[in-house]
C-alpha cells in the first residue's frame, strides 16, 4: 500500500473501495443463485395443532421473489376459527446478504440514512433473519414480550418435489406452543 500511494496519493483507498465493491458484488451474485431453487408461488392447506392437542384447519400460500439487492418471501394464512369466522393475514419481507454464508438480514424498515435496517424487538418489534442450509430456506423471528419473556417462530420451507414442505413451529420461552407441517405445491 506504501508503494501504491507514493505512486499517487488516495490511489490505494480507492482500490480498497473497488475491492470492497468487487466483495459486495459477489456476495450478492451468490445470494441470488441461493435464492433461485426456491424462487416462485405455493399453495397447500394444514391443520394447525395447538400445545392442548386442538386443531384448526389453515390454507397457507408463500411466493419468493429475487429482488435487486436479495429476495423477498410473502405469506399469507387463513384461519378458519368458526364457520362464519375467519382471519386472514399476509405478512411481507425483504431480506440482503450478510457477511455469513447463507445467512440473510430482513430489512423492514429505513434508517435516518435511508438504509435498510432492522426492526427493534425490545420496542415490541419481532427481530428476523433468513438462512438457506442446503436445500432449506428458514424465517426466523424473535419477538421479546413486556415482561422480557420471548416466542420464536420458525418457518422451515424445504423443496420437495412439486414445491416446498413447510414446517412452522412456535415456541414461547422454551416451550413450543404450536406446530404444523404442509406441503405447498408450487403453481
């Protein structure tokens, strides 16, 4: 580097800041041939088993997208408590590459920078990342409660043939409290 910058001043930070650029570059590339297997739109219907042994019919859909700068998942789940009864909720979010192999950060929301940051589970808000362990894609988000208890929900989506089998599994402060397991079929 001394002799880079004896050639001309500032010359080496900007070849650290190619490299930097270059490393950037790579690790998106890398990120978005992960990200490819899983890429699409799938659809499957469960029933949800409760820790008291109860269950509940659900219909599940999840699309995966790449994005510019990583991938988007979308889910939706309807929830049929009563005949006449049902919830539906869609849930939407971005996830970029760390420096981790495999390991993604979601970026829900805007710093005063305008960078892509995330949420705050110590404000109520549920802290989230992504992995990709072989042919796995997993969600994971953290929620921390007013008493500091925490739940942890886990989305495993692996592909199968014809789409993914979904495992989802809710644990509260170290006791799992809900689980299920689908196939969704890819369309």
């Amino acid at each position: 580097m001394q002799f880079v910058n004896a050639i001309h001043p500032g010359f080496g930070r900007a070849i650290l800041a190619v490299i930097a650029a270059l490393v950037f570059c790579l690790v998106a590339q890398t990120a978005a041939a992960e990200i490819g297997r899983f890429v699409g739109h799938y659809v499957g219907s469960a029933e949800v088993i409760y820790s008291d042994g109860t269950t509940r019919p659900r219909d599940m859909s999840v699309t995966i997208e790449k994005t510019k700068k990583g991938f988007s998942v979308k889910w939706t789940t309807t929830t049929y408590k009563t005949r006449d009864r049902i919830k539906e909720a869609t849930y939407e979010i971005n996830f970029v590459p760390t420096d981790r192999d495999g390991v993604f950060a979601a970026a829900m929301k805007r710093n005063v920078f305008g960078h892509e940051t995330q949420l705050d589970p110590m404000h109520g808000e549920p802290y989230v990342w992504a992995r990709i362990d072989a042919d796995t894609l997993t969600v994971f988000s953290l929620f921390v409660n007013d008493s500091g208890g925490y739940e942890l929900q886990q989305f495993d989506r692996t592909l199968a043939p014809g789409g993914l089998d979904l495992k989802f599994t809710r644990t509260a402060n170290g006791k799992e409290t809900r689980t299920t397991e689908v196939f969704l079929e890819k369309n």
